[in-house]
C-alpha cells in the first residue's frame, strides 16, 4: 500500500525531472561548446595577429636592411667611382689654389 505509492510517486518524480536535467545538460554543454569555441576563435586570431606582427616586423627588418646596404653601396660606389674621384681632386686643387692666393693677397696686401 504506502509502499507501492512511495515507489509509485518517486518514479514520477524520477520521469518528470528527467526532462529538466536533460535541459540544464543540453544548457550546459552549449554553453560549453560557446565558451571553448569563443576561447578557440580568439586563440586563433591572436595567434594570427602575432603572425602577421612577426611577418610585418621581419620585413620591415628586411626593407630597413635593403635599404642601408643600397645606401652605403652607393656612398661607397660614389666616393671610389672615377668620376667622383676625378671631381674631388679637382676641386680640392682648385680650393687649394683659390685658398693660397686669397691668403698670399692678404699678406700683400697687409705688407704693403
């Protein structure tokens, strides 16, 4: 009698939560799917964005090193090239000769 009716209402309570617990279940694992693909989504895009910082950095690395080596290859090419060579000595000789004579007037100038 009061037996069968404990079992008979546990086993209704047992069937009627059953639904709720299978809710809060289904709840819980799409809100884990949610948070672990949130979480895996920015991994990815941090790790992405790392990427490029690195990929940006390296050429820039690469752009900034081009560009001293064209700079100082083409000081050096410039100062060893003949061309310049010739041109430097030149004007060296003719500030020499213009550097003497204004020196060598003034001391005229001041003797006389």
């Amino acid at each position: 009698g009061v037996a069968a009716v404990a079992c008979f209402s546990l086993i209704v309570v047992g069937v009627t939560s059953i639904p709720t617990v299978v809710a809060r279940l289904v709840v819980i694992s799409v809100v884990g799917v949610g948070v672990s693909s949130f979480i895996i989504i920015a991994v990815t895009s941090l790790i992405v964005a790392v990427t490029s910082l690195i990929v940006a950095v390296s050429s820039l690395v690469v752009t900034v090193t081009s560009l001293i080596v064209v700079i100082t290859g083409g000081v050096t090419a410039s100062l060893t090239s003949p061309v310049v060579v010739v041109i430097t000595t030149r004007l060296r000789g003719f500030v020499v000769v213009t550097v003497v004579s204004i020196v060598s007037g003034l001391v005229v100038v001041t003797v006389v």
